[in-house]
C-alpha cells in the first residue's frame, strides 16, 4: 500500500508559451516525483475538459490556477494521508471527488497530474523503472516483449499549421527499420532533405509548426504528398519498404455543412472517403487517423472497407480514449486502431480500461503526446509499458518532442528490445 503525504502544483508553460500544470507527489515512505501535464489544440469535442482560468486579462484566459489550487485544495485534502492499494482506487477517489462525467469541476489536467505524479512516486518507491510500472497497471505480471515504432511528423498543416492545407499531419514512419535508433536516424535524413527540397522548390525557410513538423506552402494536399515521397527518394530510401506515411486528416476541422470543404470543393462523406481511398493507393500509405469527422458515425465503416487492406484506420477525435466510443466503434466496424492520449479522459486507470478494450478487439494502439507539450518524458514509458505499436509525439526537432525520443532510445539501450513490426504493414 502507498500513502500520500502531499501534494504540490504550479503553473508552468508548455511548448507553445501556453500555461499547463506540474503536480507534485510525495508518498509516506518519502518516495517523491512529479509530472507535467500535456495540452491539445486539435481536441474532439468528447475529451474530458482542461480546466482554463477564463480571465482575459492573462495568458488571454488560458491560465491554470484554478487547477493548481483545486490539486492543493480539495484533491490534497480527500487524499492526503490516504492509503491507496492500487492506482485504481486512486483515480476512483478522483473521479468520485469529481463527480461530473466530463471532469469539468477539478479538470481533467489537475486530475491527471495527480494521477501520473501518484505512479511515478509509486515507481520510485518500489525502485522500478517507470515503464514496468506502467506495464503491471495494465496487466500485472505483463511481458515486454517490443519497443514502440516511432511516428513523426514531416508535415502539418490544418490547426497545427497555418491552414495552407486542410488536412492536419503527414507523417514519417520507418517501418523497414529494424531499431529505434536505424528509425529516427532514417527519419532525420528524411526530414533534412525535405527541409532541402522546400527551399529549392518554395525558397522557403524550414519553418514549423507546433509540433516541429515543416509546412511549406504547397497549393494542394498531393503536392504534399509528392513532396513527401521525393524527400524519402532523395534520402536514398524505398518509399513504402523503408519508409512510409501516416496521415492525419483531422476532418472535423474541415466539416462544412453535410460535407467536408477542402479548397474550393464541398465533399460529400462518399466522396471524402474516395478521395482518402485514392491517396492511400497512389502513396505509401500505411494508418489515416480522423479521415471523417468525430461524429460522421454513418460513414466511418465505408472508410474503414475502403482502406483496411492498406491502412490502419485510426481513431483519436472519434474515440477520445473514451471506453464507451472505443466500444461504438468496435461494433460498428469504424476503425482498427486506437490513438491513446491519457489527457483526453484524465486518469491513468480510464486510459488503461480504453487500452485493454481495444486490445480485446484485436486492435493496435498508438500512443500520443499533445500539440503543447513539456521536456517531460513519460509518455515514452508508458508507450513501452503499455505496448503500443507505435509511438507518435511530433517531429525530430524541439526539446519537448527529443525528449521523448532520447527516452525511447535510453529504454532501448536498457532493455535491448526488438522495435515492433508495423501493422498490418504488408500492402495489397
């Protein structure tokens, strides 16, 4: 059993200059660490609230001391000096304390520090690795048997972005490499020649957007496309054998009306989904994440027929880590693959009860960091713990996304573990 003794919080800025939360946990037994909590831009509208100051006059009403005073507050007074068997009767007394569906009273940000800071002080104190921890929260007595495959952005448009194209990530994956070292040195070539190719083509700087991923100004979305394929020749790879995409459409950033406007054309949910079906057999594609809107439940099992053979077909707006939408999907044949974020449902243990329900479907679960993130790195353990096919926190550049990656290759190095093979990698 592990008891609280205290908890601290503070406001702390994340990777866009926005304010977020760091809460602090110290056990009984003297075991001590603390967590930084993550932020969205592109949230589905089913995530549990983050809680937000609203004062204009600061941080334009995106201030967290609310949620700093409600960790020190009325978290800290139900819990302190609490004995708690296991992660979930902590996280019930959370949820209990407070009491609403969507954690819009103590916040889902508050919520989840206090959820995270609670394990990694559990982990300190049982002297084990933050990654098996995290792994007997989901299975006691689980086996790792593989490393995340890393997933990284090439280029972002949409809220990333500057919107020059609808849709949100394309994204690099190594499936041919065989370590998390060979994949993000791939990568990292990959990315430096298309920061190349932009200048040559655009004379443009290697800007990026929030996550690091480049955002040239390209006209159409398969220029994107194109520009993505000759950066992976260039760099002397074989575009769907050594490296593939992933694409993030984010749709319901683009919904207009009964359809989908993506430049000057009003799609049809029919014909939004033919569209996606043609990029996945004319590029490498291999997972579409959100190719139709979070609600668009009618249409998603004609996506999913139409792109399963090639594709994973990926959930993050339409499954918020929500058990009761993972379970909607699982039954009408929306998707084959979960995009975890622990923030969108704001407690390890309900992220725990979305992973192993998706897993009882057969599906791959990616684990992923949020567009305002910190130079914490424990998404990279709980990515290993928890077994995730694949591991998806923003591009090969700033300190908050590196971190996660040099985590990555420091379990590696630790354990030796294999990189897991891509699913459903084998194309048609």
């Amino acid at each position: 059993m592990s008891a609280i003794r205290s908890l601290t919080a503070q406001e702390i800025l994340d990777s866009r200059g926005r304010p977020t939360i760091e809460v602090g946990c110290t056990l009984e037994s003297g075991a001590t660490a603390s967590v930084s909590v993550p932020s969205g831009a592109s949230t589905g509208s089913a995530e549990a609230l983050e809680l937000r100051d609203g004062d204009p006059r600061r941080y334009r009403g995106l201030g967290c001391r609310a949620a700093v005073r409600n960790v020190v507050g009325p978290i800290a007074a139900a819990i302190a000096g609490v004995e708690f068997d296991a992660q979930r009767e902590l996280d019930a007394t959370l949820t209990a304390l407070d009491g609403t569906s969507n954690k819009s009273n103590l916040g889902a940000n508050a919520m989840l520090g206090v959820s995270l800071a609670f394990a990694r002080a559990v982990a300190v104190e049982r002297d084990l690795p933050l990654y098996r921890h995290f792994a007997g929260l989901l299975e006691p007595g689980m086996e790792l048997r593989a490393l995340p495959r890393p997933t990284i952005n090439l280029f972002s448009g949409g809220k990333h972005a500057g919107g020059q194209v609808e849709i949100q990530d394309i994204l690099l994956v190594a499936n041919g490499a065989s370590t998390v070292d060979e994949a993000l040195a791939w990568t990292w070539a990959v990315y430096q020649t298309a920061a190349d190719l932009i200048q040559e083509r655009y004379g443009e700087r290697a800007l990026s957007a929030d996550e690091g991923g480049l955002a040239p100004s390209v006209q159409s979305i398969e220029a994107l496309f194109e520009l993505a394929v000759d950066a992976i020749t260039d760099s002397g790879f074989r575009p769907g054998t050594d490296l593939s995409l992933c694409l993030d459409v984010a749709a319901s950033h683009f919904v207009s009306g009964e359809g989908y406007r993506i430049g000057s054309d009003l799609l049809f949910p029919a014909d939004l989904v033919e569209r996606i079906g043609g990029w996945v057999e004319q590029y490498p594609i291999v997972s579409v994440e959100d190719g139709l809107a979070e609600d668009d439940w009618a249409n998603w099992p004609s996506l999913f027929a139409r792109i399963s053979n090639r594709a994973i077909v990926l959930g993050d707006d339409l499954l918020t880590t929500n058990p009761a939408r993972i379970q909607r999907a699982i039954e009408t044949g929306s998707a084959n693959a979960l995009l975890l974020k622990v923030n969108q449902i704001g407690t390890l243990s309900e992220a725990a009860e979305a992973a192993r329900l998706a897993r009882s479907a057969g599906w791959a679960i990616v684990v992923s960091a949020r567009s305002g993130e910190t130079e914490d790195n424990w998404l990279s353990d709980l990515a290993v713990g928890w077994q995730g096919e694949a591991l998806k926190v923003g591009s090969i550049t700033r300190s908050e996304r590196l971190a996660k990656w040099n985590r990555l290759l420091a379990i590696e190095r630790e354990t030796g573990l294999p990189v897991t093979p891509w699913p459903n990698s084998t194309r048609s």
